[in-house]
C-alpha cells in the first residue's frame, strides 16, 4: 500500500518521537523514521502519516502505541563481553575502593539501556568471576524501553551472534545449549533484575538513577546533545556519590556537561560524578517545572 506523507509530517513525527523517546532523526534520516513506522501505519489501517501522528500525540490510548514504536526504531544489536575494558575498571578498581567505604551497604548497578539482556549479565559474569557475590549485596538493576528487548532479555536464550566476544569457557560455564541457542544459567540471571524505563522520563528513571554505576552505554549516539544533557542531568541529581556513569566508547560527554568529570581507570575511560555537581534544592519543585514545560 502506498502511504501518504502530508507536506511537514516527516518533521512533526520526528520532533514527536524524540520528545518521547529520545531518539533523533536529522532531515537526512527522516524517510528512515518513516520506513521503520509504516508497518505500524498500516497495520492502524491508516493510509497517512499524519493520522498516525494524530494517533501518536492526541489518543488517550497513545501509550501503547509507543510501545510499538520504540520496538519498531530502536536498535538493539548487543553482545557479551562488549567494551569489557569497562567491566574489568568496575570489578578491578572501581568496586574494590567501593567496597572499603560501604559500611555493609549494598551495591546498586544500573544497566540503563541494556536492549536484550547481554550487557547486565556480562557484569553479572564479571562479578561472579571476581567473587563479588560473596563479599557484597550487590544489586543489578536492567531496564530498557523497548519491551521486546526486554521480553527476549527475560527468556534468556540467546543465538551464535551474541556470543563473538564471549570467551569459550565462560559460555561452557553459564549458557546451556537448547537446540540452536543457548540458555544462560538461571542462578545467574537471577542476579539481575528486569524492568522497562524509558530515559527522557525523569519520574520513570529517578529512582533507578540513585546508583552507584550507571552504564549507559551505545544509547546516547541516536540522541540529540540536549537530550542527552537532560538525561544525564537527572543521573548527576541522582547517583550516590562516589558515582561513575559508563558511556560507549564512541559517545562523549565532554561538550555536555560540567557534572562529571573524565577518568582513566585501567584501561578504560570513565566518568565520574564531581564532588561538587549540585544537587537540586527541591526535585519536586523541578519535576512541577517540567510538567508545566511538557
Ligand atoms: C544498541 S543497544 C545498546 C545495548 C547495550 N547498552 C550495549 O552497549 O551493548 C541500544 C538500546 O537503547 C534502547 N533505547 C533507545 N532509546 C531508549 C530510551 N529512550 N530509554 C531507554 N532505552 C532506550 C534501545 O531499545 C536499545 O535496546
């Protein structure tokens, strides 16, 4: 079917969908939005983009919709043990010097777009590697936007690809095969848990911001740098100093703010939350603000 695109839809759908999700389209990817979208139009039963982006910002029923969306654009390519030098700053330098002025607290990980599952269970890997299960609580916290990421991540089976990186004896040691793909070891698994959060919503991911470690990783390279600003801006009100925020290895942060500031840990760059990054006087205030602003 031939769909319709009223002269300035591509550009009110592209402003509307990175209100919502944070992903951005520039002018020369806009027929990418487009073509990533038309299943849904269809499947609506509309023959315009723009009863779609009626749909999308004026149904009471528009959430769900969402959904759909943020499955239909969201690229979730992932693999075990990726960037591990990150990984190994955490479990080698980071959390050791953690772990001498915790008090017996427990440890708070966030995995804040961990698509389908490979990234938290890498650290979760890590972690048993190293022993730190049975030195410290330690919670893993992995979310993500999309629920069909999430619904895979919860299955816990994973096929070849996710495996490139993987070292042969930790697959041997944490997945089973099960006819063409593996399934990753319960009692592992069940070291993390699993929600949806989407980023540009501060009341979703305030509270999952109060962490010691962020990872946020290979999400910001489809933001705008004002998204990005505002996201990372709720992490820095949040985190619990001494706090670290990962990002991948082809996203920087450094034009973006002044709260963290860039380490070498190990082999790895790392961001680190300033001691003297404010914090705000009075969050419900500002969340008042921005719902006034939305
Ligand atoms: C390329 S994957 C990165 C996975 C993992 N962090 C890694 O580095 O391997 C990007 C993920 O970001 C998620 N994502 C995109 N926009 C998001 C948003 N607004 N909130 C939360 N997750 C989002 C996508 O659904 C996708 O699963």
């Amino acid at each position: 079917m031939e769909l319709v695109v009223p002269s300035g839809t591509d550009t009110l759908l592209r402003d509307l969908v990175q209100e919502h999700t944070g992903m951005f389209f520039d002018a020369e990817k806009g027929d990418l939005l487009l073509d990533k979208l038309s299943p849904l139009v269809i499947e609506r039963g509309f023959h315009s983009f723009l009863d779609y982006y009626y749909l999308l910002k004026y149904d009471e029923n528009s959430v769900d919709e969402w959904k759909n969306v943020i499955d239909a654009i969201s690229v979730q390519e992932t693999f075990f043990w990726r960037e591990m030098d990150q990984i190994n700053a955490l479990v080698d330098c980071l959390i050791p010097e953690w772990a001498e002025r915790s008090n017996g607290r427990r440890l708070r990980i966030w995995s804040a777009a961990c698509a389908t599952g490979e990234e938290p269970l890498t650290i979760a890997m890590a972690l048993a590697e190293a022993g730190w299960f049975d030195r410290i609580q330690v919670e893993i916290i992995a979310t993500d936007a999309s629920t069909a990421a999430l619904t895979k991540a919860e299955q816990g089976l994973f096929r070849e690809r996710a495996f490139r990186n993987l070292p042969l004896a930790m697959r041997n040691k944490y997945f089973e095969k099960e006819g063409n793909t593996w399934r990753v070891d319960p009692a592992l698994k069940s070291r993390v848990s699993w929600d949806r959060a989407n980023l540009v919503n501060r009341h979703e991911i305030a509270h999952l911001a109060e962490s010691s470690f962020i990872f946020c990783r290979n999400v910001f390279i489809y933001f705008s740098n004002d998204m990005i600003r505002r996201v990372v801006r709720t992490f820095a009100d949040h985190l619990k100093k001494p706090a670290y925020l990962f990002v991948g290895v082809s996203e920087s942060l450094l034009k973006i703010t002044t709260d963290f500031e860039l380490l070498t840990v190990g082999n790895a760059f790392v961001y680190k939350l300033r001691e003297t990054s404010r914090r705000p006087l009075n969050s419900n205030i500002e969340l008042a603000t921005l719902k006034r602003r939305q």
